[in-house]
C-alpha cells in the first residue's frame, strides 16, 4: 500500500474519486538515547480533488474491495490527474498535526502523567517509611552501643541501608521526571490508496448510475432517522452526540445520566433510517465489527420514514451482530421484519 493501490468503494454511489492516506503516528517519553514510543495510532486521512480532506475513520478500508482487474485500465489515467501530486502527502501531514495528532498527544499525555503521579506516591510512600524505620533503628541501635550494649546488628549497616534506599529513590524519581517528558513526534504517511466509489465503476461498466433520485431520497431518509434518534435520546434524559462524521462504526454516542453516584458507559447507536415497506438493512463490515466487539453498548436504532417524512420509530435493537464478520464478507444483510420482532421502542 505504501506504493499505492486502487479499491472500491461499494457503498459510494458518488461519481468523485478520492485519495485514502495511512498515517502513522507517534508518542514518546523520556530524552535523548533514551527515548522511547509509549503510543502509536494508525490513522486515515481522505483527499478529495476538491481540495477537501478529513479524517476518514478508524478502519475504512475494512468496508472497501480491490478494485476489479478490468476496471484498472479506466483508473489509471485517474493516477495522473494533477490533484495528485507529490504536495498530497504535505497536506495529509498538515491535516493530520492539526486535527488529529493534538486529540492523540493530550489523551496519552493526561494518562501517562496520571499513572507516573500515582507511580511516584507509591514509591515515595514505600521507600520514605523504610528510610524512616531504617534510620529510627540505627539511631537506637547507636544508643544501645554507647549504653554498652552490644545490638545483633550494627547501627553502621542500617544506616548504609537507607543511605542506599535514599539513592535509589532519587534514581527512581529522576527516572520518573524523565517520563514526564512526553513528545509528540511528526506524523508520517505510510500508505496511500485511490478509491473509486461505486457510482463510478457502474458508468465504467456501462451501467445505469446510482446517484440518482433514490440516493437523493436516501439521504433525506437518513438525515430524518437522525434527527428522529436524537431527539429520542434526548427525551429519555440522555446527551446525544453526532459522530457520524468521524466514521468510527456507529453515528451517535449518547452518555445516559449519573446512576448511583457513577456515570454509565454510553451508548454506541448505530441508526438506520429506511422508507416504509423496505425489507432489509445493512450493516458495513466496519459496523459489523464494531457491533461485535462492543455488544455491551452498541445500539442499532432503526426509524421508518413515510413518504410524507411521517416517522415510525426509532426501534431500538441490542446485539444485532452476535458474530465478527468472515474474512471475505463485505457487508451483512439483515431482515428487517425480524429485527422489529426483537425491537424496544423507548421504554428502555
């Protein structure tokens, strides 16, 4: 990939390719020789010819193909166009040190100082009551000697043994304050990929376009199942947030009220919108995923739209995946008749 690749994407029913870049990125701690990576996030920039760029998720290319063999001669000349030019990998790294390497930085940042601030009390608390205790004895121990006692140990030894403990708790400390130093190096691209959306590849085959009056409808659809969504969480007493764009596997991360004193896990809701008499849905391979390995706090959250923009819904249904996707599937196609069968409505 680092040399590039052509895919396609089946989902896309748009007419504009676009660039998918792999950025990798790094934290480390400590100075000089010593430094270290103490985090490293892989990450996806999408270009656009228009000059428009944005995170693309944490795993698209999970719900992208290679593009058929057939279709590489109509791509080819794409490769060309002078939007690609070397300058995209610049742009890349600039989006990425402004948007998304910040977000990475302070998580691990505030983190990291939070386990070394926790790290150092413990060694302090450790090291200082042996110190104490050693010293404390040696003291008493001087006192039995010049009472013409003679101690078992000699107060010598103890003292040489906290002298050691207070070294090696400065050692331990400076060690610390070296971790403190936590720095954020320069993203690097390490993969790129051209991607042909659907639309595209259809007019290549000589087959009827996708963008259409039916997308047109399809969008509309969607953006009414969101708001239908948000507005239901809100009335439930939750705070609804709109990720969609962020393309993480779900579109909206909902944090219900503090319980007990405690503030439970959000909730991760997928939302499907689908016109009224449509038979199935489908989930991606990347939602398919998240679904999966989060099935404690995923949502899929269905809302049915009338002609007229009436809504019916939302239909709420926990772990509407009960199994991770195969290496070959692309997308999973789900009945829609049977997920209403196990639907809640509100009163959850």
């Amino acid at each position: 990939m680092r040399q590039g690749a052509l895919l396609l994407d089946p989902q896309d029913p748009g007419q504009q390719p676009r660039l998918l870049l792999l950025v990798d990125h790094q934290i480390r701690d400590g100075s000089g020789q010593a430094q270290r990576v103490i985090s490293r996030r892989l990450q996806f920039v999408s270009l656009r010819a228009d000059g428009a760029q944005q995170f693309a998720g944490w795993a698209p290319h999970l719900d992208l193909q290679p593009l058929p063999s057939e279709l590489h001669p109509r791509a080819e000349p794409l490769l060309a166009q002078d939007w690609l030019d070397a300058g995209l990998e610049q742009r890349a790294i600039a989006f990425a040190s402004q948007q998304l390497v910040p977000e990475h930085y302070q998580e691990v940042r505030e983190r990291r100082l939070a386990q070394i601030d926790k790290v150092h009390a413990a060694v302090r608390d450790r090291l200082i009551k042996e110190i104490n205790h050693l010293q404390h004895r040696a003291e008493q121990l001087r006192l039995d000697v010049q009472a013409g006692r003679q101690p078992r140990v000699q107060p010598e030894n103890l003292q040489r043994r906290a002298e050691e403990l207070v070294a090696r708790l400065q050692q331990r400390e400076a060690e610390l304050s070296d971790q403190r130093q936590i720095e954020s190096a320069t993203p690097v691209v390490v993969g790129a990929a051209l991607v042909i959306p659907n639309g595209l590849a259809r007019q290549w085959r000589g087959e009827p376009g996708l963008f259409s009056q039916d997308a047109a409808a399809r969008i509309r659809v969607e953006a009414i199942a969101m708001q239908a969504v948000m507005e239901a969480e809100t009335a439930l007493g939750y705070v609804p947030r709109d990720v969609s764009a962020d393309k993480c596997g779900w579109d909206i991360t909902s944090q219900p009220p503090m319980l007990d004193g405690r503030l439970p896990d959000a909730r991760l809701i997928e939302v499907k919108g689908r016109a009224k008499g449509a038979d199935t849905i489908t989930l991606t391979k990347n939602e398919c995923f998240v679904a999966f390995n989060q099935s404690d706090k995923y949502w899929l959250a269905v809302v049915l739209v009338g002609e007229d923009d009436s809504v019916d819904g939302p239909y709420y249904i926990r772990q509407p995946v009960t199994q991770a996707p195969d290496w070959a599937e692309i997308s999973k196609d789900l009945e829609l008749r049977e997920l209403l069968r196990r639907a809640e409505r509100q009163d959850l």
